[in-house]
C-alpha cells in the first residue's frame, strides 16, 4: 500500500510536470495492481487524452463509488447519458445485494472486474441507515434508494454543457472547498494544494487540469477536521521562488529532499534527518551568510523546525561545491545569482506534510514531503 | 498495458534512481513486480537496489526464473 501511495504521488508529479504519457503508465500501472484503487481511476481519467478511456476510466470509477462526485461530474462533462450512469450504480448496488443474500456475485466471478458492493461514504445519513439495516434489506429497497438518488441528480438544471464548461466548474467548486478550507481552518493542509497551484510569486493562477480536479476531490481532507496549526494561504509549486527581506529563495530542482536512516559522521537523529536542497540569491546589499532560522519546517502537528546548522555544515564540508554551492554558514555574496545550499533538519519520526517557509511569511510556502517516514 | 509499457517505466525507474530517488525507484518496480511477476528485467532491477545479499539472492533467483519462462 505505501508502495502504492508513492506511484501515486510520482504519477501527479508527472501529470504536474506536464508528462502526461509517464503519468498515464504509472496510473496504469496502479489501477492493474488494485483495481479498487479509485484514486488511481480519477487520476487515468483526467491524463487520458482519449475520449473513451477517460469515459471507461470515470465508469470504473463509479463502479467502486456509485456517488463518487468527481467522477460523475466528469461523466456528465463528457456528454454521458443519465441512463449509463445509472446502470453503473445499479449494477453496483445489484453486486451489494448479491453478496448480502449470500448469492456469489460477479466480481467474485470474474476478480479482474472491479464491480465490488457499494459503499456510499459521501451520503452520511443513509451510508449509517444501510450499514445498520443491511442484513434486511432488500435489493429492491436499494434499488429504490438508489432512484431517489437519480432523481435528485434528474432535478439538476442541466443543459448542453461542453466539456470546456464542466471542466470550468469542477475547477471553480474546487477552488471554493479548498479557499474556504484554508480561510475557515476545516481542511488540512495535504500535499494537493502543491498540485492544484502551479504558483510564483509573480503568478498565483492556478493551472489546475481535468486530472487535477479530479484527484482534488479524491483526495480531499474531511471538512471539519481540526488541525494543529492553521494551514497556509497558498502551498507553492516547487520551482516556484519567494523573495523576501532581500532574500530570493526556493527549492532545487528534484531531487531537493532527501530523507531516511542517514548518518551524519556518526551523530543519530532525534527523529530523522531531512535533506533540503535550496537556492537562495542575495539581493541584500551585503555579504553574509543566510540567517540559520530563515527557512524553516512545519509539519501538521504543529512543530516548527529550524535548521541543523553544524549538520549542515559537516554535509557540505564532506564534498564543497558538490551536495551544493555553499553551506549555511558560509557567505552568500549580493550578486543576485542563484546558489544551492544545503540544509538538515533533524525531524519527528511522525511528522506529516512537512512544509518550507521562508522568514515570517508563513501564507505561502512549498510541501517538502507527505511523510518522513 | 504490456510489457513494452513496463519497459517504458522501467526507464522511469531508471531515471528516479539517477536522480538519488532510490526510494520510490524501488516502490515503482515492487509494484511493477506485482503486476509483471514474469517480467525478468524487473526481478534483475530489484535485485540492484536490495537492501541486503539476501534479497539480492532472491530477486536473482525470480529474475533467472522468470527467464526461463521466457525462453
């Protein structure tokens, strides 16, 4: 499973990147290892360029989760008729019912097919009626259920909607849950916003696509779920670059973060060391050495870290010039050129979204990593 | 996909290891061993990123295995 979880971040990284093929192979990929994995189908849906296998994509989708959103949105966006997406569910919901009167049912039959029994997460009242009442209830009733369903997706106004459109209002939706997530303090702060903003400091568009949308929903914390620290305004791409205080600072290009059983000359971890490559340009005025606590570690729990600096020094020291232009501790002439420093933090096992602010501005930043662990 | 399309990621492979990314290097190919488990050059690839001689003596071994089906 964590196998899985780290295709899955390498597969967004590449449809981020713009390597959509790359993308398409590792979703692929996934979806061959689990085909219950749903994020994995989302994710093939929004980087398939072909018209059909997004469809099929979105319809294994709805397989798994007949009241998946995202992707009967997106079925909806590609012109799907109301009685296609019906069927899905009810095939679903026929495979639920089979396997609670004891009949074998289809996927069992036939274990390539994903069809599994419906579990419906997103209706919190009726998910506890059905799970309570399962052993009675018939296939009729949830078939009935089900209509209800289709009748309050019928009593949405729809017209001829291009796929442009659908497309524009997934994303605006999108960007509404998250914006209030963030202002509200309701979400958690994932490594998702990293991907939905492709973000500099001069452009704050966000260029989210179809597979960005889709996974964004996906993967979208719970509302309500309280966090330790209020997330920020704004997680940012990671060539995106800040300046601030007469300092330009941001990430290396990957591979910039580095994390695990390292030893440093010997000296253990409290936690675990995290390598951060950064480039940094001096618009100060003067020669100096980045401030040790300019660039910072937050992770969900709250927990500030600031960089080892005698660590970082001995890494640097180990090879100059080569983990990096300069250490910490060495002067960083006000030239305005890009310099790669190398910097350590020592940090807990448990941490999770570890992000990267740079001085006192904590409304944006960028996500090193999901887990250091 | 097919075993072409392994060998594409494979390349993928190639490339995170290139790049110090040795830990989702070896996560891409233990999902492409899942899903390839016949596929010789993916046991041969695991087997140059095993944590120990052991491992390495078991990836060999699927890898030489795999092989043989393949003749």
């Amino acid at each position: 499973m964590a196998e899985a979880n780290e295709i899955l971040q390498l597969g967004i990284e590449a449809a981020r990147d713009g390597n959509r093929e790359e993308a398409r192979n590792l979703f692929t990929l996934l979806t061959k290892q689990d085909p219950q994995n749903i994020q994995a189908w989302l994710w093939l849906a929004g980087v398939s360029d072909n018209p059909k296998l997004r469809r099929d994509a979105l319809e294994r989708a709805i397989a798994i989760d007949p009241n998946n959103e995202m992707a009967l949105r997106g079925l909806r966006a590609l012109g799907a008729d109301r009685p296609s997406i019906v069927d899905r569910g009810r095939n679903a919901i026929r495979e639920r019912t089979g396997s609670l009167l004891g009949r074998p049912s289809a996927a069992n039959q036939r274990p390539s097919t994903p069809v599994q029994p419906a579990a419906r997460p997103s209706r919190p009242a009726p998910v506890q009626t059905q799970q309570s009442t399962s052993s009675v209830m018939g296939e009729d009733e949830l078939t009935a259920e089900f209509d209800a369903f289709a009748e309050e997706y019928d009593d949405e106004p729809r017209g001829p909607t291009p796929l442009m459109w659908g497309v524009l209002g997934a994303l605006a939706l999108l960007l509404v849950v998250f914006l209030a997530s963030q202002f509200f303090g309701n979400g958690t702060a994932t490594m998702l916003p990293a991907n939905l903003f492709g973000a500099t400091s001069a452009d704050t568009t966000p260029t989210a696509d179809p597979a960005m949308t889709a996974t964004a929903l996906a993967t979208m914390t719970p509302a309500g779920t309280p966090t330790a620290t209020p997330p920020p305004v704004m997680l940012l791409n990671r060539d995106a670059t800040l300046t601030q205080d007469g300092w330009e600072y941001g990430l290396y290009p990957d591979p910039n973060v580095i994390n695990g059983p390292i030893s440093l000359a010997g000296i253990p971890p409290t936690g675990t060391y995290v390598i951060v490559l950064v480039t940094v340009a001096n618009n100060t005025g003067t020669s100096q050495p980045l401030p040790a606590n300019f660039l910072t570690l937050l992770d969900d729990q709250g927990r500030r870290y600031d960089v080892n600096v005698e660590r970082s020094m001995k890494v640097y020291d180990n090879a100059p010039g080569s983990a990096s232009d300069l250490g910490i501790s060495n002067n960083v002439e006000p030239n305005g050129v890009k310099t790669s420093i190398v910097l350590i933090y020592d940090v807990n096992l448990d941490a999770t979204n570890l992000r990267m602010y740079g001085g006192s501005n904590l409304s944006q930043g960028w996500v090193i990593t999901d887990k250091v662990q | 996909m097919s075993d072409a399309e392994a060998q594409v990621l494979l390349k993928t492979v190639n490339r995170l290891y290139r790049e110090g990314d040795h830990k989702r290097a070896r996560a891409l190919l233990e999902v492409l061993s899942d899903v390839y488990p016949d596929n010789p050059k993916v046991w041969s690839a695991l087997a140059t990123v095993a944590h120990d001689n052991d491992e390495m003596t078991h990836f060999l071994a699927k890898a030489a295995a795999a092989h043989r089906l393949s003749d």
